[in-house]
C-alpha cells in the first residue's frame, strides 16, 4: 500500500533539478515539475495491460481549474474499479465524448435543414445579389430597387410558399405609384433571381411547385399607354432654348440680391455633361466614370475603357471618341473646374482616402428634379431641387435623349450614313460573326468627321438666330 499522503505534506514537496514523482493514494502519483506544478497521474490495469493516465487538471487546493486532494482521490478509485471490470476509463471518456460530438453534429445538421426548409424570399436575395449577380454599377440598382419595392412586401415570406399572388401584389404596388418600368425591370430581377435558384441547393427542393414568376402575365399589367422605348428627341428651337436656360439663370443668379429668392442654376459641371453627351452620342454613366488620364487633349480625343460601357461583360468594347472642336472645349472648360483631380467628374463628398466620381445617376436626378410637372410626385423631395426650370416643351427630357438626339441630327441632318452613326455609339453590330472575327476596319476617318460635323451642327444652332427646326429625313 502507497502512504496516505495529507495536504500539508503534498504542499511541502518543492521541486528540484529533474522531475519526480511520488504516489498518493494506490495507483494514484503526484508528478513535481521543474517549475514547481504538480499534476496527477493514474496508473491502472486492465485485462494485464499497464496504462498511465494524466488527470485534466493539476493539484490545487482551491479553484475551478485545480483538482484537489479529495477529487483525485475520489476519480482514483472510480478508475480503478473500471479497470476490475476490464473497462479503460480512457477510452470510455473518449467514446462518451465523440457520442456528444455526434450528438451536436447530428443537431446543427438537424437545425441546418430546418433552416432550409424556412429560408425566405430575402434570404434567397442576399444569395443572389452575393454569388448569382454582377452588375457593372456594382448591383447598387439591383439592392436599391429590391430594398425599396420588393423586400418590404416580399422578404419575410418563406421561399416554399412564394406564390404567383406574391409576386402579382408587390408589382402592383409599383405600377400603382406610376413607375411601370421600375416594376418591369423588378419583375425581370426576380424572375433572373428564382432561375438562379431552381438550379441550386438548397434552393430548388424549395420550389417544388415551380417558379411563380413564370406565372405572372406582366403585359397585363403595364398600362395600355405605356412606350417600353423612349423616343424623345430635342428640336433645334429646344437645344438653343436649353442654352438661354443656362445663361439666363446664372446671370439672374450672379445679380439676385438675395439668393434665397431665386432658382440656383444647374451646377456647370453638369451643363457640360449634357453638351458632351449631345456632341459625342455618349451615354451619361460612361460620362460621368472618366478620368482624365483617358482625354488626350492634343490628339482631341477621349477613350472609354471597356469596363465602364454598358452591357454585359461579353458584349462590351472600349470606345475611342474623336472629340470635334465643341465637345474639345467642353472637356477644356470642365478641366478648368475639376482638372487636379483624378476623375473629370470627382464626388464632391470625397475624402483623401475616398476618392470617387459622382455617382452615375447624379445628373439625371439633377435634370429631372428640374421638370417636376412631368413627375407624379405626392410631395417635395427632401434635400433636392424641385422646380421646371429645365422644362423644354410638351414632354421631359432625360440626358439619355441627348445621345438619341445627337444621332438623329447626324441621320437627318448631316447625312451620315447609319453604319457610321451605330459605331458612334459604339453599339455592338449585329450580323455574320465570321464577319465581326475578320473585318476589323476602325472607321476611324469616318467617324472623325461625323463627330465633327455634329460638333460643328450644334455650334451653329447655339450662334444662329435662325435654324431650321431639326427633322430625320
């Protein structure tokens, strides 16, 4: 038999040169460190095989992460009656352990598939927008449009029981408040969305009915008078009255005694946009996304990376524009307000480790909030301009209609031919593709000189008194 050892006299045991052991109570040791700790150590034997065991926590009096005297004595004995009975304590700690990490397996598992079964409409959003969409303004229309006409209504419902009058009454809300191409676009964004999702799991056990958005008619809900395709061109007598707009307001600005009194003019960054846009038939995002790296004032010319074209990533090529001598000053006046930043249109709320450009839709909010008539707002929009300032005739205008009406004046006007114009405005022609693959002709000279002649065209509806209003022949 091991001497019983007392607490007093397993606290006199200090350590020396080499570790050390004793033994406490039968089978039951006591290893002295180096360093002073004592830790406990079982010997036991079961069925002839001698095996060492280090319990969890060293020798202590007192404390959660100790094992005192008593405890190891007790554990002791519990050891070494399981090894009579052939049981290794060891490998039974072991098995009880694993069965508790089967059992947590088993339950998250468990909880995982519940939580299939109840993912909702937003979760499958949040998916979607992560891994299933990219769009070249980085989804922002995609979040903005779901977060304001279709999550609110749509996102808490549990996606196995999203139905076809789901989807019919979250649309109709939309076209109810007279924005019949958002709810077009939305439609199109969940039905994209639900496709993703029959070809994916979780997903698709959740759609077992189908896909809902396959069942909604949208053509029965746009309205009668509705024109998918804008049409709007500026006349000539519109083009020049935009001009005076321009200048009279700055000057009626500049001479206001108080400010407050009358309308702010457009900002001349922006008005310089809107003449590039007409001049060069370039889109107002692509626009508004230049650096000046890419406008060669020398050679008159602007270069428009392939990343910032509209389109889907395999149906997108860079632009290289001829800038005629009106849309060259244009970019000269803008380089005078904006040229030592980066961008020739720089966000105005950039920060020295923030720097941006404007975001794209700034300018068409800027025009828009100028022609509030044709808007069926209820009320004023906070922190905007809401006035008619920019109200040109019987119909708005957006900055869009500018590249439409740059292009009509060179059909009808300049005669240009449309092969000419399509590669203007950089639309990707359609056709042979053993004929895109080897005619690689740049239309360099041609182009030149229609972006020229436009130039030239708009130059002199701006100096005229008198033009003849503009017609597509």
């Amino acid at each position: 038999m091991a001497k019983s050892f007392t607490v007093k006299e397993i606290e006199s045991k200090k350590p020396i040169a080499k570790p050390y052991k004793f033994a406490v109570d039968r089978g039951l040791y006591i290893r002295v460190s180096t360093s002073g700790i004592k830790t406990w150590l079982v010997r036991y034997v079961v069925e002839g095989r001698q095996i060492d065991y280090a319990l969890p926590k060293p020798y202590g009096i007192s404390g959660s992460g100790f094992m005192s005297l008593a405890d190891a004595k007790t554990l002791n004995a519990t050891i070494q009656a399981l090894a009579k009975t052939g049981i290794d304590y060891q490998a039974q700690q072991a098995e009880n352990l694993q069965q508790k990490k089967d059992e947590v397996i088993a339950k998250v598992e468990a909880e995982k598939v519940e939580r299939a079964k109840n993912l909702t409409f937003q979760d499958l959003f949040d998916a979607w927008i992560k891994d299933g969409v990219r769009r070249t303004d980085n989804n922002e229309m995609i979040i903005r449009t779901f977060k304001n006409h279709a999550l609110p209504k749509l996102g808490n419902i549990p996606l196995r029981e999203l139905s076809e009058s789901n989807l019919l009454e979250a649309l109709r809300a939309v076209f109810n408040q007279s924005k019949t191409r958002t709810a077009i676009m939305l439609y199109k964004d969940i039905g994209q969305m639900l496709r993703w999702a029959e070809k994916r799991k979780p997903y698709r056990a959740l759609m077992i009915d189908g896909n809902p958005a396959e069942l909604v008619d949208i053509e029965k809900l746009i309205p009668s008078d509705y024109e998918e395709e804008r049409t709007r061109i500026l006349s000539v007598d519109e083009i020049r009255k935009l001009n005076d707009i321009f200048i009279t307001s700055a000057i009626a600005y500049k001479d206001a005694a108080n400010k407050y009194e009358v309308d702010r003019p457009l900002i001349k960054e922006t008005q310089i946009a809107l003449w590039i846009c007409l001049s060069t038939l370039s889109r107002i995002g692509e626009l508004l996304m230049t650096e000046w790296k890419h406008v060669d004032f020398e050679a008159y010319t602007w270069f428009i990376p392939k990343e910032n074209v509209k389109g889907t990533r395999r149906n997108k090529q860079s632009q290289l524009v001829y800038l005629s001598d009106f849309a060259l000053d244009q970019f000269k006046q803008l380089y005078a307000l904006t040229g030592g930043e980066k961008w020739a249109f720089p966000a105005k709320n950039n920060s020295i480790h923030n720097k941006n450009h404007v975001c794209v839709k700034s300018v068409s909010k800027q025009v828009g909030d100028r022609q509030t008539q044709f808007k069926q707002r209820t009320k004023d929009l906070s922190k905007r301009v809401n006035n008619n300032t920019l109200v040109l005739g019987e119909d708005d205008w957006t900055p869009h209609d500018l590249r439409r009406t740059g292009a009509t004046m060179m059909q009808g006007d300049l005669k240009i031919s449309l092969d000419v114009i399509d590669r203007c405005q950089n639309h990707v022609l359609a056709g042979s593709k053993v004929r895109r693959h080897y005619l690689h002709h740049e239309y360099a000279d041609e182009k030149r000189e229609a972006w020229q002649k436009l130039g030239d065209r708009i130059e002199a509806i701006l100096k005229a008194d008198n033009v003849v209003s503009l017609k597509v022949a």
